[in-house]
C-alpha cells in the first residue's frame, strides 16, 4: 500500500514525521466518537515513543495512552486486544474508555485508568494498530529500524533484564505484525530516524 503509493521515498527531516501525521489526522473526519486516533505501531525499539512525544509536542491537549501498560507482562501481546476493547469501544460512543495498568516492578494488575473522550488519542506501542481497531483508527503510523539499533535502544531504555526477553518478544511481535497485516495497512511509514513515506489519501479526508 505505502510503498506502491509513490515510485520513490519522500525524505524528510527529523522534525517532520510528527507534523506529517497530525496533518493527516487533521484532514480525516473523526473516528473515535468525535475525536480522532492516532496509533503508532512497529517492532519494539523503532522510536515508536518517541514520535508519540513529538505528537504530544505539537498536540499539547492530546492524551496519550502507551501500550506497555496494557501488556500482560512480556508474554501479554497475544492477548492485548481485549483491553483495547474496553478502552477504544466505549471511546468510539463518546463515553469514557478505560484499561487496567500493568505494573511491571510487581508483576501484577495495577490500577484501573479512565480515559475521556479527548479530541486527540495517541495510542503508541506494539499491537496499537491491531486489525480490530481499524474502524475507529483515524491514521496508523508504522515506524521501523535496523534490528540492532532497535535491539541497543531497547537494552539502552530498559537494561540487561530485557535481553532474556528479546527474542520471545521479537517472535511475538512478528506474528502479531504478520497476522494483523499492520505494515501493509499503515498510512504512514517512519524509518525511526527521521525520514518517512506519506501514503496517497484515503476515503474520508477532508480539509479543515
């Protein structure tokens, strides 16, 4: 889809990605009750966190929502979906969404988080843009990297204790990408160091 929509990559600076994919929400009619979602998806250590920073950065009245929270742990990806259920669908009829925090020093449920309706939600991290929430996602962001600068992040961010884990997850990962296609149903594709491809418009774009 992305890479048919145009014959050669359009390069961009660092700044730019962010602003790219608030313009394109911006032009799209609302999909989450009268706001709009963005998700941010990609394996884990492309800079997905940190385009959902410059996002917030441009967009100061977003809310984001980070996925890390609604993992069930480091084997909880499989199982995600349920909780972007309760946060997404009541969200999409205009009433409070909500999700159950994973504390990952205790390795336990934490507290129950409620999510209003806001205007902007930025859901980033792996599984953000799962098949499922497709019909209420207004832009689906895709970012990438080489694997060991996605691998030397993620022990830079989390430490040794996350090495034990890498490939687990990576397979985890991978199969979820794979079974819910979300590269191939991306709008947008973000090398997580700064350059990106915009794909042509899409149903349900307007200008603002």
């Amino acid at each position: 889809m992305l890479l048919g929509a145009y014959r050669c990559a359009v390069t961009q600076p660092v700044t730019q990605p962010a602003t790219a994919v608030l313009g394109l929400a911006r032009r799209r009619l609302p999909t989450l009750g009268r706001g709009r979602l963005v998700c941010i998806d990609g394996p884990a250590g492309s800079g997905k966190t940190t385009l959902a920073e410059r996002l917030l950065a441009l967009e100061p009245e977003a809310t984001i929502v980070h996925m890390d929270d609604l993992y069930e742990g480091w084997d909880g990806l499989p199982t995600v979906t349920a909780q972007l259920d309760r946060l997404l669908l009541p969200l999409a009829e205009g009433q409070p969404g909500s999700y159950r925090r994973w504390d990952w020093h205790r390795g336990a449920w934490a507290e129950e988080v409620t999510v209003e309706p806001t205007g902007l939600l930025v859901l980033e991290g792996v599984g953000s843009g799962s098949e499922p929430a497709a019909p209420v996602t207004t832009v689906l962001a895709w970012v990438e990297a080489p694997h060991d600068l996605r691998m030397r992040r993620g022990l830079d961010r989390d430490g040794e204790a996350f090495a034990p884990y890498w490939e687990s997850w990576a397979r985890d990962e991978a199969e979820h990408f794979a079974r819910h296609r979300t590269r191939e149903r991306a709008d947008l594709l973000v090398d997580g160091q700064g350059r990106w491809r915009p794909a042509s418009a899409g149903p349900g774009e307007q200008e603002t």
